[in-house]
C-alpha cells in the first residue's frame, strides 16, 4: 500500500469512494471532481492510498478560514476521509492521516482540523485514536419559513 497525491486517471475511483463516504450526490462528485482537475491553483489536496487492487481510500485536505479552537488561520481541514471497508483497521486510514499532516507541515501551518457527524462513533473513535482532540459538539438546527 502507497500513499501518493491523486492524478486524473484516478478519478473514477476517487468518485466511487466519494459516493460510498457521502452518498446521494454522484453526480454532484462528478461535477466536483472534474472541476478539480480542470481548475488550477487553490483547489483542495487530494491523497489517495493505492494497493495492487487500485484505489482504497483517500483524503480530502483543504483550508477553512476558521475551525473550533484553532489558533492559526487559516486551517488545513480534513474534508473527507475514506477507506474501503475490507482495508478498514489495517493502518490505511493511519497512513492518510499522517500523509495530510505531513503536508501541512511541509506548507508551514502548525495545526489542522477536522469534523465528524455527531452519530458517527467509529470516525470519532479513529481521530481519538490518532491523537486527536475532541474540542467541540454541536447540533444543527433548521426550520423553513414557507407557511
């Protein structure tokens, strides 16, 4: 297993792992992931992990103005992490992680963040594991002002 920065030709994978980690949108992960490779400039880095297979998982790093108890501005987030489930616990997700905080050091920042749904105990119990603080809940609220 090697982890190295996303090319073109990855981009049927890249969508596929994109739709299992956030599904419903495929064809908004068509539009986005092609906007990536025709944009040049600020775009979001992309890492893939890659075994004989193909394509196993990825991480999206890109950069918010602000993220919860961050000191610096602005903040290399973690976006989107995804590891297909047969490669789960085997140090893939590990490896992703370590790659984008490598990077962001590479680049100067001297933190970076990241968020996860507030049911989803596995991606919560991975951060934990990888030495992560938890620094904030919240819960979203909504309500349609169409009578």
């Amino acid at each position: 297993m090697r982890i190295r920065d996303i090319a073109e030709a990855d981009r049927d994978g890249w969508v596929r792992m994109r739709n299992a980690l956030w599904p419903g949108s495929l064809w908004d992960h068509e539009v986005e992931t092609g906007k990536h490779f025709a944009t040049a400039g600020d775009r979001p880095i992309v890492l893939v992990a890659e075994a004989d297979e193909g394509l196993i998982g990825f991480l999206e790093l890109d950069f918010r103005k602000y993220a919860p108890d961050c000191l610096s501005s602005p903040v290399p987030f973690i976006e989107g992490w995804y590891v297909e489930p047969a490669w789960q616990r085997r140090g893939v997700g590990r490896a992703l992680v370590e790659a984008a905080e490598a990077r962001a050091l590479e680049l100067g920042y001297t933190e970076i963040a990241s968020d996860v749904e507030i049911d989803n105990a596995g991606s919560i119990a991975a951060h934990l594991a990888l030495g992560y603080d938890e620094v904030e809940r919240t819960v979203a609220f909504r309500r349609s002002l169409k009578r």
